[in-house]
C-alpha cells in the first residue's frame, strides 16, 4: 500500500478535495468530468476531512499535488500519504471477506476462500497497487447478494446496490436481479424497486441543484467508454447476448421460486457471476482494477468447483497481460521506490509488441471473450441441468 503509486489514484481524491474545500460545484468546473458518483464525492471529501484534522501531512501532501506541477514523487510524507489513501480500501475489503465468510457453508471453505482472496494479483494490482476504489462498490454487491435471501432483510439488500451504485455505476445493474431473489409479489417488488432507486435519486436531486445536468456527464462518458450502442452489428449482437443471458439468470430465479424450490448463496453467487461475465463483453479489458468486481463470486464458485481452477488461473493470466500495458501501469507502479529504474524497465507491452506485434491486444481480448462465454454458457448449464435433474 505506500511503496505503489499510479496516477488514477489522484483522480479519485481530486474532486471530492475541491468538494470538502468548499467548492461544491465540482460537476461543472470544466471540460474534465469526475468519473464517480456523488456517494464517493461526499465519501471521500468526508475522509479528506478527518485525514487533514488527525494527520496534517496529508493535507498538506495533497493540497500540493492537486494545486502544483511537484512531482509528486519528490514529496514529503509520500508513503504515508500513499498509505491513508489506500487505507478505507482495506476495511472495505475485511467487510467484504466477513460477508462470505457467511455464505461459506464451512471452516474449511473459509480457509479456502481466504487464501485464494489473499493471493489473487487482481485484488492486490487493482486495489493495494492502483489504488482504485472498486472494491467498495463490491462490497455493497455482496452484501446485497448475503441479504437477499432473508427476506425481513430484503430492503437492506437493495439499499446495498443503492449505496454501491452511488460509488460506481455497476451495482445498481443487478437491482432487477435482487428484486427476483427477494420479492413476494408485485407490491413487494415496487416496494423494494423503491428501497433501490430512492437514495440514489434524493443524492442525485441534491447535486442537481448544484451543478444543473452537468451531474449526469458521468453517464455521458461511460456510454461512451462501455455502452455505446450503435448501428454497428457486432453492438447489437453483443447487447442481445448481454440481455440474454440476464433474462435467463432471472428467468431462473423465478422459476425456482414459483416450485417453491429454496435458493442458496451457492446458486445465486453463480447467478451474480454469469451476470457479471455479460456486463464485461463490453468493457475494456486493459482496465484491470474493474476485474474485482466479480473476482470474490468466481472464487466462491471456484473453491466448490473445482474442475474449474484451471480455467480460474487461465482467465487471471488474460487480465493480468491485459492491463499491463504502459510503463506507468506495470513496473513503473514502484515509482515511490526508485521512479528512474523502474520507469526505465519494459512493460507487458513493449515485450509483447516487440516479439508479436499489436495483433497481442487483439488475441487478448479475443481469449477473454471466449473464454468467459464459455463459461457463462457452462455455469447457465449447470444451474437450468440442476433443476431438470431435481423434477426427474
């Protein structure tokens, strides 16, 4: 956590400093357009805030790197700084381990579940090494995904996706999905549709106000960067499948709740899973720090699935070639260390260049895009098998 540093990390902190200095219209400053909602504006203005009451260096750390052209790697108290920035991930991320903890049916899967959450470079690149706040808005997927079930908690688990998609957009997908597991009928699934879109619509009114519609530039930039849909027909194609397999999932859960048939973590989390391989068709996949998104899901399936590590070790190498790209982004991460030697080391992509070619970007994303379609098709398989062998 303090000896890596990469640049995004200074974007996630740089509005919500403008915010907790009294800048409130921090949606219509300029060209450049924050790429998180307001939930993680007011979550890390409010941070910014006590870090500059009980640690003053930091204050001054940032205030400087935000206001002056410092390398920030020359600074004092860099790796302390460094260090609280990271820090609310980490308590995120014992929340989020806590959690399957209690779906985990044993000690046993514990252990497993730790270990290979411990050891996964996608957690440990994306979140301690980058410094990207995802693990935040999975937590709260998670924790809508324990809360579902339990029915007197239901409207919890739909607050959970609000206050995720109040981080990141992504959490508020699986609302519909949620809504399936935990609903009795059409009363109770307007009650929590209500649950999962209020909070985020009263924070949203709020910054409406400030800043006009410029609030929803957010949404502007990331149709652009994942869900643009044009006339292209491979677009079209991609969205149908998207939307496929989404039908299928909750097609699923209905069907097992109208046979009275009790869902359990271990089939919802692949419900999760296979919803999250659709969603990442159309993202892209050098963006590594996004891939922690369902990493906690496939680990969760993996761990009782065996059979499927290989191909979980398999899509671990893709990621993790895919993001490697820039010298910034690969050994360059060590920078507070020693920036003139490890900016000096090759990344990924110059040796990938150098001994294939640009073509390598191309057979990346092809061998993700296979691979995690064919494990979607298995996983829908597997659970649609289940229950036409349990009627049998």
């Amino acid at each position: 956590m303090p000896f890596t540093l990469h640049g995004d990390m200074f974007f996630v902190y740089k509005y919500p400093h403008f915010f907790s200095h009294g800048e409130w219209d921090i949606y219509g400053m300029g060209e450049e357009v924050p790429y998180y909602p307001p939930g993680s504006v007011l979550f890390f203005a409010f941070l910014q805030l006590i870090y500059s009451i009980i640690f003053t260096p930091f204050e001054e750390f940032f205030h400087t790197v935000i206001y002056t052209t410092t390398d920030s790697m020359d600074m004092d108290n860099l790796f302390f700084s460094l260090f609280l920035m990271k820090l609310p991930y980490l308590i995120f991320d014992i929340f989020l381990v806590k959690t399957f903890w209690r779906m985990c049916a044993d000690e046993k899967s514990r252990s497993k579940f730790i270990v290979f959450w411990a050891l996964n470079p996608i957690v440990i690149y994306g979140t301690y090494m980058v410094g990207h706040l995802d693990i935040t808005p999975t937590f709260f997927v998670v924790l809508a995904c324990y809360l579902s079930l339990d029915k007197k908690k239901s409207h919890w688990a739909c607050l959970a996706l609000a206050g995720g998609a109040l981080f990141k957009v992504f959490p508020i997908l699986f609302l519909p999905m949620v809504i399936c597991i935990s609903s009795r009928n059409l009363r109770d699934a307007f009650r929590l549709l209500l649950y999962g879109t209020l909070p985020i619509l009263f924070l949203y009114s709020i910054f409406y106000l400030i800043s006009g519609k410029e609030v929803f530039n957010i949404y502007r930039v990331l149709s652009y960067q994942d869900f643009q849909v044009s006339l292209n027909y491979f677009n079209i194609l991609l969205r149908l499948c998207q939307a496929a397999v989404y039908a299928l999932v909750c097609y699923y859960i209905l069907l097992l709740r109208f046979r009275l048939e009790n869902l359990n973590y271990v089939t919802i989390s692949q419900c999760f899973l296979a919803v999250f391989f659709a969603i990442y068709w159309g993202h892209l996949i050098s963006s590594t720090h996004r891939y922690v998104w369902f990493i906690p899901f496939l680990i969760f399936f993996v761990q009782q699935h065996q059979k499927w590590r290989k191909a979980f070790y398999l899509l671990l190498l893709i990621i993790v070639l895919a993001g490697l790209r820039s010298r910034g982004s690969c050994f360059g991460i060590f920078g507070p260390l020693n920036p003139e030697f490890f900016f000096s080391l090759p990344s990924i992509k110059d040796v990938t260049w150098y001994l294939i070619g640009p073509q390598f970007d191309l057979i990346i994303e092809s061998l993700y895009k296979i691979l995690t379609g064919i494990m979607t098709i298995l996983l829908l398989k597997n659970l649609y098998l289940k229950t036409l062998t349990h009627e049998k």
